[in-house]
C-alpha cells in the first residue's frame, strides 16, 4: 500500500475478473436501493453504473477531475537520477481538469442517445473521433436519459466525486472496483465476430495493439483456427 494511498482497502475482497452479463448486471443495479447512497437519488446511480456499462468509459471521463500531479520517470536519466530530478529519478508532471460529460455532449438522434467523448475529452492517450451510440431501447438506458434531461445547461450531468462513487460500489459488491465497467464491454466487443478492429478502437478510444491483446485473450482467433482445422482434417464418426 502506497503512503497516502485513498484506497486502502480497494481490493480486500478481490476484484471482478470474468465479464458479466446483461442478467448479472440486472441483478447489480437491482441492489443500488439497498445500500447508502450519500444523499445521491437511485435514479441518479443506477443511470451512472448504466452509462458506464454500456459504453465502457473511464471514470475520469464521465465525472470528472480536479488538476492532478503525478510522479513519472524523468525522461533525461531515463529514472536512474541526475541533476535535472535532483538525483531523484522522478518529476512531476500536471495532469489538466476534466469537466467529465457535460450536457450539451449529450443527445438524442434516430432513437439513439449520443455520448460525446472525444479529441481531448479521452484520456490515456486514447483517440475517439465520434460519439458513442446507444439505442434508447437498451436496458436502462432511459434511466441515462431522464439523468441527463434533468441536467441544466452547461452542468455536469453526473457531478459526483470519485470517493463518493468507489464507496457505493464497494457497498453493492466488495470486489467490485470503479474500472470494471471498461475491461468488462471491451472484452464483450472483443468476444464478438461481428466487430471488426476498427469498430472496437471507435467505440472504445483504445489503440489497435491494444485492442488486438483483447480480442486474442477472448479466445475468438482460437476458435477459428479450430474450426478450420476440424473443416480441412475432421473425420466423420463411423455410422
């Protein structure tokens, strides 16, 4: 555990490996009435865990950040320590707010709602160049919708701390943690035959190299490659 570190007890329980499904997530949201919510309506973090299951957005991106600094590797010394890091290996570098997911980025068109996370607005040296579509027809997300139709203009339609959100997960499900959401729809778009790379890289920001990694451990080139070869060497079984 890191000194200072806000989460010390982040993974007491573990954490959620295996992508969960559409039934298992049901039975999720179905416990955000019976824990503490700080004050926080359940229409308010039900649409939140929905928003973020649907379109496998970082934390930081949908609520939001303050200025941060973080220590990184000094580039000169490659961190092994020179004058320039004061023999420290280490520099700061200034991470710049993020306002999250305003109104105006969002709205409806053709029965989808449009999600606006892009240019500047990834993070992690992601790249998204359009918004994410989400049909209106998707389990849950008409809760996303009456959240952001209650949204003024110009505001944060889930203005919510990072503290305050990690504790209500914790209370639905102790090993359950905040990136969840992202590593469980990437690995679901990867899993499917029908999403090309580039459709993959589009929804979610991430790189092809990135992407490719998920795809391979979801085990779908595997499989095609058995598939093959039971096509070209399979032997009947005798009648």
């Amino acid at each position: 555990m890191g000194r200072g570190n806000p989460y010390p007890h982040r993974y007491k329980y573990g954490v959620i490996k295996r992508p969960i499904d559409l039934d298992l997530f049901t039975q999720l949201m179905s416990r955000v009435p019976l824990v503490d919510l700080q004050g926080y309506s359940v229409l308010f973090i039900q649409a939140l865990h929905a928003l973020f299951y649907w379109t496998g957005l970082r934390l930081t991106e949908v609520i939001g950040r303050k200025e941060i600094r973080y220590l990184v590797d000094h580039e000169e010394c490659k961190g092994k320590g020179c004058e320039g890091c004061k023999g420290q290996g280490k520099v700061y570098k200034v991470g710049a707010p993020h306002p999250g997911i305003l109104t105006e980025e969002m709205t409806l068109q053709d029965g989808f709602l449009l999600v606006s996370c892009i240019d500047d607005k990834v993070l992690k040296y992601g790249s998204r160049e359009a918004p994410i579509w989400l049909h209106e027809s998707l389990p849950f997300v008409d809760l996303i919708i009456q959240q952001w139709r209650s949204t003024r203009p110009g505001e944060r339609v889930f203005p919510i701390g990072k503290m305050a959100f990690w504790r209500i997960c914790k209370r639905m499900d102790p090993k359950f943690t905040t990136h969840f959401y992202r590593h469980n729809r990437i690995t679901e778009l990867s899993g499917d035959e029908e999403m090309s790379l580039a459709d993959i890289c589009s929804h979610t920001g991430l790189s092809p190299v990135t992407v490719a990694s998920y795809m391979m451990r979801t085990g779908r080139f595997t499989r095609k490659v058995g598939e093959r070869m039971r096509e070209k060497f399979g032997v009947s079984p005798p009648q």
